[in-house]
C-alpha cells in the first residue's frame, strides 16, 4: 500500500475535462487538494478555469516523449489514469481503433511511471464491461472480482488489455498499480452516448415539443448505477487506501430494470412520454443482469450517499438547461 497522499502532494488525472475526471477534479478540490494536475486532448479553457492555466496540460497521450516530459515535470504522487476511447457503440463499428487506443495510452503511461516517476501511485480505470457473457451464466447475483472475464465486445477486450498490462507492471517492475472496474456511472454532464443521458435529452426534447416521442434500446436489462458523484469518492479512497495490485468493483450494488429507469423520467416530465423500441439502438450482444459485489470497496470504508432518484432528477434538469442555452 502507498503511504497516504498528502493535501499538496501533486496528482495527475488525464482526460480531466471529460466526464468522470470532471467530478474527480471537484472531489479532490472539496477534500483539500490543492496541486490538482490535469491533460486535456481537445479543449482545455473550462480546465484551466478549475484548476489554474499553469495546471491544464493540452497533450497527446499517445506521444511518449510528451508524457514522459510531463511526468519528469510533475513527479505526481498519484495518477487517474482516465483518458480513453469510452464508447461500447463506437468499439462495434472501429474495434481495432479503440483497442489499439486504449492499449496505446495505457502502455505510454506505463512506460513512463516505470521510467521517470516510480513512486506514482496509478490508478487504471477498467470496466464490469470485462465480465460481459458471464453475467448471464452467473443468474442474479452480483459480480465479485473474482468472477472470470466473457467480453462481449470489443471495448471490454481493450479494457480488459489496460488492466492486465497495469497488472504486468506491478509483477515486473513493482509499479504501485490499483485497478478499478466501474459499472455503470450516471451524473450531469455525460455524454448523450450513453443511456441514461439519452433518455433524458430526448424527455427535455419532447417536453420543448421538438420529438414525438422516446426512443430506447433493450428496457429489460438490469444495471448497476451509481452516482458519478459518489464514484468520484469511492476514487479518492481508492487513491489513499487501495492496496497495490488489487482490483475493485466500483458499483451501487443495488440492480435496477432500465424500464424503471425511463418510468422514472416519464414522472418528471411535463409532458406525455410516448416510448418506441428503436432498432439501432438494441446491440449486437446484451447482458441481462449486471450487479456489482462491492464488498471489497465498502471494506476501505466507502458506500453510496445519493439516491438514483435524486441523480436522474439531476440529469434532466442538466439536459433541461443544455436545451434551453442552445435555443
């Protein structure tokens, strides 16, 4: 186990302007952190606002000299290791541009932690992606890190590849490596790629009288959702108090049908929600129950504060707002 992070100590977290590291960087700011670091690829302008211009790095990832110039800089004590290629769609259609991405940055890394700044703590983000077919095989019951790996698609397989190469260098080289396997993490700001998003910009939509009705994948499947704001959390503690080598689930533990999930938001709305099964929308390959074991995680004394009614409330009224910017 690392020694604990102090409150100045430097930490690095790449693709920060994105999602996850977006709620990251204002977990760490709310807990004290005051020498918050982060990489952006495209634009960089509401990083630098929330962290200092001197603090934004515009980089390539994919460019090793770059990174190793930037953690020779740096010497961070902890790195989130975030930046990625995160679309499940995306890897149907451009497999080897989304595997051989993810590998990419996660070998760079790697590499340069390994060569420049071996006392970095790095903390590679996986997915309950990984678990895939299993989860069929296993009936309802939750996922512990145990469980073997069936992929479904080819973002599980890339993500699978970053963790094991984390893995690789914590055997070879003694890197100090924690991984963790998100399950499904919802919160304002994602991308409407994503489901839940997707559900709410379309009701905001429906609501402003611009579509008809809501267009939806496979509604039977349970998820494991958890508040991109408590996940943020369950990052912190996994920084100070993961053990070296391990692997965490990081989810709610509590399954919901995305049935009830789109019920939910047709209480919200202002308006009737007609709902339509939109063909392109269902994948290739769907598992049906998806539950998080996140008893190893509870153990290093986190647990979920917000209620998923709460974060769907909170997501529509960010999409609500969005609309209304945009008219």
């Amino acid at each position: 186990m690392s020694s604990m992070i102090a409150r100045n100590d430097a930490i690095l977290i790449t693709g920060a302007e994105g999602f996850v590291g977006t709620h990251i960087v204002a977990q760490l700011q709310k807990s004290g952190f005051t020498n918050i670091h982060g990489t952006g690829f495209r634009n960089i302008e509401s990083l630098q606002e929330k962290i200092g211009h001197d603090h934004a790095w515009k980089i390539d990832l994919e460019d090793q000299e770059a990174v190793n110039q930037l953690l020779t800089t740096l010497q961070p004590k902890a790195i989130f290791h975030l930046a990625a290629r995160p679309s499940v769609n995306e890897s149907y259609e451009k497999a080897w541009l989304v595997l051989q991405t993810n590998a990419h940055l996660q070998i760079v890394m790697l590499e340069a932690v390994r060569r420049f700044s071996p006392q970095s703590r790095l903390i590679t983000i996986s997915s309950a992606a990984a678990y895939g077919r299993i989860a069929v095989e296993n009936g309802e019951k939750p996922l512990s890190e145990t469980t073997v790996f069936k992929p479904e698609n080819p973002y599980a397989v890339s993500k699978i590849t970053q963790e094991y190469l984390a893995l690789v260098y914590f055997y070879s080289y003694g890197l100090d490596s924690v991984m963790v396997r998100p399950f499904n993490m919802i919160g304002p700001g994602q991308s409407t790629d994503f489901a839940i998003p997707s559900f709410a910009h379309q009701v905001a939509l429906i609501e402003a009288g611009q579509q008809n009705s809501l267009k939806v994948g496979n509604l039977e499947a349970t998820r494991d959702f958890t508040d991109v704001r408590d996940a943020a959390a369950a990052f912190e503690v996994l920084m100070q108090q993961g053990v070296s080598g391990e692997v965490y689930n990081l989810g709610s533990g509590r399954g919901t049908k995305m049935q009830a999930i789109v019920d939910q938001f047709a209480q919200f709305a202002t308006a009737d929600i007609p709902v339509e099964v939109d063909p392109n929308r269902l994948r290739p390959s769907d598992v049906p129950f998806f539950i998080a074991d996140n008893s190893k995680l509870v153990a290093l004394g986190w647990k979920p504060t917000r209620e998923l009614t709460e974060t769907l409330q909170d997501v529509l009224n960010f999409e609500r707002e969005k609309l209304k910017e945009q008219a």
